[in-house]
C-alpha cells in the first residue's frame, strides 16, 4: 500500500476536487440518457461503484474493515443513510415541483455544512468563506431563475411538499458531507466509502421495491448497463469517492461549496453534448457560483 499512500501525499487536494467536481458534472448527462427510474439509476451506480471497490477492500483493507470500531461503523451506516435518503428525497422532489426550486433548495446545502460545521466539528468558519458560500448559492439562484421566467419548469401538484423534499435532500447531503469529514480523519477511504455504498445501494433497493420499480438485472438493456457503469466510474469513483479522500485534507464547508460548480459542468457538458444553449440567467449565474467558490476556497487562509 505504500504506493498508494505516497500517491494520497503528492495529490494536492484541491486539484483533486476540481477533477471531482468535472466528473459528478457528467452524472446529469448520463441520467438524462437513460430511460431507466431514477431510483433505479441511482441504485445500480451505487452498486457498481461498490463493486469496483470491492477487491480492493478484501484485499488491501480486509484487516482495516475489521478494525473498524462500532462507533465508526454506526456512524459508516448513518452516513450511508443519509446518502441514499439524499438521492431518494431529490429524485422524488422533481416530481412534485419545479426542477428550478428543486435544484436550488438541494443546492443549499453548503449552509447546513457551514452550520454544522461549526457546531459539531469545531471548525471555524471565517467571515470570507460565508461570504463566498453565501455568493455561490445565490448564483445557484441565479441559474434557476431562467426557468422560472421562461416557464420551462414545470410545477408539480403538490409544490409545497416538493419543495420540502428537495430541503431534506440538502440536509442529508449535509449529513452526508459533515460525516465523511469526521470519520476520514481516522478512517482510511476505501473501508469507509465500502461501507457507505454499501448500505445506501441496500436503503435504495428497499425505496425501489416500495415504489414497484424494476430491479431486475435482465429487464435493462446493454446500453443502459453501459450507462450505469459510466455513472459508477465517473460520478462514483472520480467523483464522489475523491470528494470522500479529500474530507480528510478540507474542510467540509470547502468542499461542499465546491460542489456547487456541478451545475456549471453539466450546463456546459449539455450544451457540447445535447445541444441545451443556457440562457443569460445561467451564464451570469455560473460565473457568480465560481467566484463563490474562489472566495471560500481562499478563505480558509484566514480562517487557520
């Protein structure tokens, strides 16, 4: 393993978040390409991506998997939870309100990881990285306003309660971020992600069960397969398993606000790739969550 430790030592790990950030911004794209349930989808990356790891667990990490104390492994399964409760709330919100609200109150989730933070990491939060989180979600805002004034989003049945599905999804994907944050400083990334993917892939096999979707491996085409392994090497292991090895160098408020440059990367992915021309409310609004990114990134400085 020491090559790999070495490998750990030499990656700057703000580099690595900007590789991270690239990769989860494709996730969109594959989703949009897949005819599958989105819980479907969401089960199967997360079950691939577990698989992927696996050998690597058994074989490198067998003794670290059993040396993990039952704290750690409680709070391994919390956090698994809590990421399968992200996805579940998320996906469902698009079905009772607007994609614009949707997008824009799950995206507020650098708020509760500040809050959080603070609260029960210890971790001070200086007054430039608020401001910076604090722009960065405004330019989420920003970008969602396009939908809102040229209609194209759509407004569920039951907006209300959408919109407070999409509100707990920010708060699990929190969750989800403060936790990883705590355990990686004395749990190594590949026992700790095993164990998190493995209990969301079962939590969201029991959510698709309950909704009636259809798991069966034969029901989905080649093509869909190769799109749920695209969404496991790219989103899953480049994108949110490198954002779970740089919990241990950042600090959760960092590289949650970080994440908000996803919805840059998919605008422009789409517009290469799906031809999706974004309007001037996206441009701006991708420019101001960048600056917002910039600003908290360089706040941590003051805030050592």
């Amino acid at each position: 393993m020491e090559p790999l430790v070495s490998l750990e030592d030499r990656t700057p790990p703000m580099a690595a978040l900007a590789v991270a950030i690239v990769a989860v911004s494709t996730s969109a794209i594959l989703i949009r390409f897949s005819d599958a349930p989105s819980v479907v989808k969401a089960f199967y990356r997360v079950v691939l991506t577990t698989l992927l790891l696996a050998p690597v667990a058994v074989t490198r990490y067998r003794d670290d998997l059993a040396a993990l104390s039952g704290r750690d492994l409680t709070v391994a399964v919390v956090t698994g939870v809590a990421l399968a409760a992200h996805f579940a709330t998320w996906f469902e919100s698009l079905n009772w309100t607007s994609v614009a609200a949707s997008v824009t109150l799950v995206q507020a989730q650098p708020i509760f990881v500040a809050m959080g933070a603070a609260a029960l990491l210890d971790e001070r939060i200086s007054r430039r990285m608020v401001f910076g989180i604090l722009v960065a979600v405004a330019g989420t805002v920003e970008m969602s306003l396009g939908g809102f004034l040229s209609g194209a989003a759509l407004a569920g049945a039951r907006p209300l309660y959408g919109n407070g599905l999409a509100l707990v999804g920010a708060v699990m994907a929190a969750g989800y971020v403060l936790a990883g944050r705590s355990l990686r400083q004395r749990v190594a990334l590949v026992p700790y992600v095993t164990v998190v993917y493995t209990v969301c892939a079962v939590v969201l096999l029991g959510v698709a069960v309950a909704e009636g979707a259809v798991v069966a491996p034969t029901a989905y085409p080649p093509h869909e397969w190769l799109l749920f392994l695209g969404m496991a090497v790219g989103p899953g292991i480049f994108g949110h398993t490198v954002i779970n090895w740089a919990l241990k160098y950042v600090e959760s408020s960092v590289v949650s606000v970080t994440l908000l440059g996803e919805p840059v990367g998919s605008t422009l992915l789409a517009l290469a790739l799906l031809g999706e021309v974004p309007d001037a409310f996206t441009v701006v609004g991708g420019v101001v969550v960048l600056l917002g990114i910039y600003v908290t990134a360089t706040g941590r400085e003051s805030a050592a």
